[in-house]
C-alpha cells in the first residue's frame, strides 16, 4: 500500500478455482484481489495450461494471478508460472520449506496452506518462507476446504503472528462472522459462490462481495496479494 492509498476497509478477497472467462472478468469488476488457477488433476477446477493462459490474460495488473499447485515439482510450478504469466503460487500440500524458498527467491509471492487437522500444521509456519499462510481445516476428501465450516476463531491467534488468508466453507451467508472471529488479512472463496464444484456463479459472487463489503472490523489489514 502506498502513501496515498486509502485505509484498507475489508480483507483482501481471492476467488479461486475460476475456470470460464468471464468468471474471471467479473471478479475483476466486482473487486476481487486475487483469482486462483488450479494445476492439480484431481480438482474439478483443473485447468489446462492454455484455459489458465487465457484466465491470466483478462486480469489486470493488480488483481494477483495465483496458480494453486498440491504436491508439484518446482519444475513444473515454473514452467507453468512462466507460460502463464503467474504472479503468485499457493502450494497446498505437503510440500517442504526447500520448496517454498526456491520459489520465493525467483520473485514469487509465495502462499503456503497450513491445516489445523491435517499435515503441515500451523505450528510448521516458522520453518516456510512464504509471504503468507492460508489456514483452513482439511476435513474433507480433497486438499482445501471442501466446503466444510470450521472454528474460523482458530485461526485468529496465528493471524496476530503471521499474514492470514483464512478459507474454508466461506459463503456470503458467513463471511461476515468468519472475519469477524479470525480478522484475516484475506479470506480465500471458491466452493462458497459456485452452483455446482467447477461451476462458478455470477449471482454468488456478487453476493459474496456484497456481504464482505459490508463487514467492519477495527483491524489494519496486511497486504498480501
């Protein structure tokens, strides 16, 4: 944030898992911070290299380009952050503290997942060199949320010690008490505004940012995207 930037009034909002176009261009209009690629097979948001190519293209430059890669090489993180035009990588799996500072060190803002039920746990965030932690439970069959609420005041603590993205069951029907229990720096959406997984929609994201834009909390916001 420069010095005539205005005071941050909400965390930050990255809507990850946009896999159509103009998905993509209406979390751009709607304020989004950041949109998430997602490289893992498994998900059914993965993107071929060229879908994410042409999602990466409609972002403008300050709305943060973040590939989400689980378990993958930093070859293969590479190649796709430069064929894509990737700005950011969060790694959401067990990948080692190596990984994270190699990718760091090529310019990366690097975020790593941290699970409070699962491996690495939060107690691991000293051993990373990330620019910041997205906390989440990892309650269901798939790395991420998988749509389940959690005890989102968790997470507060670890916040007031390192920049937090908090994800996990977010919807516009909660988002305002899951900031209000953890104050996040910025809060990670993608199941919470979809139809149907891999199908993102218009109506739920704009009530998504409807709801985030009306929550106060007396908080200074960390920067992360």
């Amino acid at each position: 944030m420069n010095a005539t930037s205005p005071p941050r009034t909400r965390p930050q909002v990255k809507i990850c898992g946009i896999t159509q176009i103009e998905h993509a261009k209406a979390c751009v209009d709607l304020g989004a911070d950041a949109v998430g690629c997602i490289f893992f097979p498994k998900s059914p948001r993965h993107l071929t290299d060229e879908q994410a190519c042409d999602i990466v293209s409609v972002l403008p430059d300050h709305v943060r380009a973040t590939g989400v890669f689980v378990n993958a090489s930093f070859d293969d993180i590479m190649q796709r952050v430069e064929r894509c035009g990737l700005t950011a990588v969060q790694l959401h799996g067990r990948e080692s503290p190596e990984l994270a500072r190699r990718l760091a060190k090529e310019g990366l803002t690097v975020i790593k997942a941290l699970f409070t039920e699962g491996s690495p746990s939060p107690a691991a965030a000293p051993d990373y060199d990330a620019a910041a932690f997205l906390v989440e439970c990892a309650g269901g069959f798939l790395p991420g949320g998988n749509a389940l609420d959690w005890n989102w005041a968790s997470a507060r603590q670890f916040g007031e010690r390192y920049p937090l993205v908090l994800a996990g069951g977010l919807s516009a029907m909660n988002i305002c008490d899951a900031v209000k229990a953890a104050l996040p720096d910025a809060v990670d959406v993608s199941s919470g505004v979809e139809s149907r997984p891999g199908q993102k929609d218009i109506k739920k994201i704009e009530s998504f940012f409807r709801a985030i834009n009306r929550c106060r909390v007396n908080k200074s916001y960390r920067k992360i995207y």
